[in-house]
C-alpha cells in the first residue's frame, strides 16, 4: 500500500486492489470467516455470535465486489493491466492458500477440535479465488461502459458465497 504514496499508476493501483481487496479480504478474511461461522455453527454453538458473522461477511462482500469492479475497470481501461492483475494474483495465490491449510496441520488428520477439515477450507478459498479471478478476466473483452452499466449491486451476491 505504501507504494501508492509514490505511484498512482493503474498498475500500482492494481497491485494494492489485488493484495487487498481479493487476497487479504477476498481469500483469507473470508476464508475465516467462513471456518469460524461453521465451527460454531455446525456444533451448535453461540447462535448471536453466528449471526453477527452473517453480517460481517456481508459487509465484507461489499468491498470484494469493490475491488472486482475497480480491477475490471482498470482492466477495460487498459488491457495491459491484465498482466498486472494476473501476476499479482498467481503471486500470492499461493502464500494464501498456504497459511489457510497452515492453520489445519497441527490437527491429527487435518481435522479440527470442532470436525472441520482443513482441506475443505483450503478449496473454499481456492473457489472463492477462481471466482473473483475470472470475473476480472472477462474485462479484458469488455468496455469501460459496459463494465459500469453491468456493475449492479445484484451481482454482489454472485461473487461471495453465503456463510
């Protein structure tokens, strides 16, 4: 982020929209909440604290859809942005994926105190990545104006899976 105090190029934009907005919001904060909801959730346990995540989440989604549209734009902006996005992304990726199934290893089996596999976590932020990713890459054969009237806030829901 602080590369942006110097450079405010589109592709420095980018970078930090990318880092941001789909890895540590996209991928891991919503990967977390999601394993924190279902651990107590599928054990029954502290209903109002479930509830609240619902809407953290929620509110979270708001900001990955952010992100989604600013990186389509600068990608229908200019297409060579892509390769920005796309490097970032396989970048981190990754490192992503890695500290999630991190957090699973010192279970016997993968499995945690509260009978959750590590594993399907790790394929939910890996889900939830594919998913942003080729939102963004269809920009590439779209126009800034069509980006801006297909970004209706409907398709927030299209881009987050429901905790």
């Amino acid at each position: 982020m602080n590369a942006l105090l110097e450079d405010q190029s589109p592709a420095a934009i980018a970078r930090a929209s990318v880092t941001y907005n789909m890895i540590i919001e996209g991928v891991l904060a919503e990967t977390g909440y999601h394993s924190y909801h279902r651990s107590l959730a599928v054990n029954s346990l502290m209903p109002g604290l479930c509830q609240g995540l619902v809407q953290i989440k929620r509110d979270e989604s708001r900001h990955i859809a952010y992100g989604v549209y600013l990186l389509s734009r600068l990608v229908a902006e200019d297409p060579a942005v892509w390769e920005v996005i796309e490097e970032r992304m396989n970048a981190l990726r990754p490192l992503a994926v890695s500290v999630i199934s991190a957090g699973y290893k010192s279970y016997p089996d993968g499995v945690s105190p509260f009978g959750l596999r590590g594993d399907e976590f790790a394929e939910f932020a890996a889900s939830q990545f594919r998913k942003r990713y080729e939102r963004i890459a269809k920009a590439r054969d779209s126009t800034l104006a069509e980006i801006e009237a297909t970004s209706d806030p409907a398709e927030v829901e299209d881009l987050v899976t429901e905790l």
